[in-house]
C-alpha cells in the first residue's frame, strides 16, 4: 500500500531501525524492490531522481500504482527536487514525499524555500524531506567529505522554522563512487538524533560499507539512499551468466534478481525485515 514517508519514518525512529530508498528508473527495478519488501515482509521506500526520468510524471504514477497494489507499506519520494516545478509534478503524480533539495544554498534561502514547500505538500498529505549541510560527491571526498558537515544548533534551528518531516544531514557519506575511506561521524550522527525531533536520512549509501551502514542504521539514521550499489548488483548478476550459445537471454529479469538480492541484504542489515 501506498503511505507517506511520515508514517513509515515516525515507526522507524521509535523503534531505531532505517528503511532503505532504493533509487529507482524502471518498471524492472521499481518490480524488484517491491518484490524484496515483499518477500522480507518489509517497509519500502521508492527513490526517484528527476533528472534520470524525464518523464516523472508518466513514470511516478506507474511506480505509486505498483506501490499501492503492494501488500507493503511503501512509499514514494522524489530524490533531490532542485527546482519548484519537479516538485510540483511529483506532487500532482501522486508521490507522498518531496524531498525539496536546497542544500547548496545559504541557510535562510534553504528555509524559505523548505517553509513554502511543506506547506503546499502537508496542505495536500505528502511529506517534505530537506538537506542541511551538504552531502557532496564521492569522486571529491578528499574535499566534500569533511566539508558542508551538518551542525547541530543549525539544524534544530532549521527544523523548529520549517516543520520538516525528515532531514537528510551530512555526516561524512558522499554520493557515488567514494576515492578513499568513508569517514563517518557517528558521534556528530548521535548529537543530531538527540537533538532533534524528526527521522534522519543518509545520502550516499553505497559503497559506505556494511559495518558503517548497520551501526548508522541502529544509532540515528531511519533512511538510507542508495543507487549504485542495487545497480551495481544487478549488472554482476547479468555478467556471471553464461552467455556463451545461443540461448535467449532473460535480460531484465537477470538484472531484477541481482538488484532484489541486494534490496534483501540491506533489509536485513537495516533491521527493517518483519517491521
Ligand atoms: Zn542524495
């Protein structure tokens, strides 16, 4: 069934568990995801990025009809809304979480522009997630790593003003492909979760190793991004085929069991299975 990120976050910060958002830009993938949750009697979360589909509106009501007939509880955000018309698309497709990005802008523009969107969207029933600090890219975490760390005052502060439902932070994660060691903040990670009132969400999942990504699903975080990882899964799952012949190749589904398998090692590891 189709639910807000609100209700499935609010379940996952009582009970200290995280819920992976997997990214997805096919029927294939959306399938498979929902087939993991499924299977792991599990909450979902639907990740799409505007700019990988250009058709958002055609496609998110595709993905939301698919999360309705799930006998899990799913839900469906848009990842990294930069402009207001994205998010108004993703709205009217029938998404039940913005995540309105305007994290690369000064602290008071972020707000406006985070106050403006969660009123129109609480005003309809769908969630706001915003960013606070900037979670940068892995093929520059010699810089983005330790810059654009979230601080803690800033983001009560930025809570408290725009009545957010989540906040994604940045604690040391990065987008991509990390070149070096991801550095995770955990004692940052555990002042924010005590700080603050509402669920916290990692970008940047992928690649940030499993110990990294169970102790930050257990100590304060409540969602977890992730694309490269699940798409990475899905290619290895294709390529160990045997592909000599001339057999006829199940291509999609191929690639739809490598990235379930994967959506169910991270289930499992988020201590989300069962919930
Ligand atoms: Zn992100």
């Amino acid at each position: 069934m189709l639910v807000t990120l609100h209700e499935l976050l609010a379940k996952a910060k009582k009970e200290s568990y995280a819920i992976p958002a997997t990214n997805v830009d096919n029927e294939h993938n959306v399938r498979a995801a929902i087939a993991a949750a499924e299977e792991m009697n599990s909450p979902l979360i639907l990740n799409v990025i505007p700019n990988a589909n250009p058709d958002i509106e055609f496609f998110g009501r595709i993905i939301c009809d698919l999360a309705r007939r799930s006998t899990q509880k799913i839900a469906v955000n848009l990842d990294h809304g930069k402009t207001f018309e994205e998010c108004m698309k993703g709205i009217r497709a029938g998404f039940t979480s913005i995540m309105i990005d305007r994290s690369l802008c000064q602290f008071d523009e972020n707000v406006e522009e985070v106050k403006e969107m969660v009123k129109i969207a609480h005003s309809l029933g769908v969630s706001v997630e915003a960013e606070l600090g900037h979670v940068g890219s892995g093929d520059n975490y010699g810089v983005d790593g330790s810059t654009g760390i979230t601080q803690v005052e800033e983001a009560k502060r930025f809570v408290e003003l725009t009545n957010v439902d989540a906040l994604a932070v940045a604690v040391g994660t990065a987008h991509g492909v990390y070149t070096g060691e991801p550095n995770i903040r955990f004692e940052l990670l555990h002042e924010l979760r005590d700080a603050l009132p509402i669920p916290l969400v990692l970008h940047g999942g992928s690649g940030t190793g499993d110990e990294n990504l169970k102790r930050c699903a257990h100590e304060g975080i409540n969602k977890i991004n992730l694309s490269n990882d699940l798409k990475r899964a899905a290619i290895e799952n294709l390529t160990k085929e045997d592909l000599s012949g001339n057999a006829v190749y199940q291509l999609y589904p191929l690639l739809a069991q490598g990235f379930k398998n994967k959506v169910i090692h991270y289930i499992k590891l988020f201590g989300c299975a069962g919930k």
